[in-house]
C-alpha cells in the first residue's frame, strides 16, 4: 500500500501528464487528427488511473 503523500504525488503527476497530452492534442489537430487523437486517449487513460488513485486515498483517509 501506498503512503498518502505517494498517492497525492503520483494524482498531481498523472494529472498534469493528462493535461499536457490534451493541450498537445490540441495543438496538433489541425496538422494530424490522427496524433491528436491519441493524444486524448492517452489523457483519459491517466485521468482514469488518477480517479482510481483519488479513491484509493479516499479509502486510506476514511480508514484512518
């Protein structure tokens, strides 16, 4: 099991990775939809393992 302050560092990592890949997605839409396209997958891929990671911590504060 994670510690807290590991599960809230890897949230804020996963979470500025996804949004990166979404702005990079934007910008390379109008050249290549196909790249921007999976850009947007790989930003939703790491937003769901933030959310997965957001309950976790849930679990371990409400446990404590």
């Amino acid at each position: 099991m994670k510690t807290v302050e590991e599960l809230m560092t890897r949230i804020k990592e996963l979470s500025k990775q996804a949004v990166e890949l979404r702005r990079k997605g934007s910008e390379v839409y109008s050249t290549n939809q196909e790249l921007a396209k999976q850009f947007r997958q790989q930003a939703t891929e790491a937003m769901k393992r933030c959310q997965v990671l957001i309950q976790e911590l849930r679990r371990i504060q409400v446990g404590s």
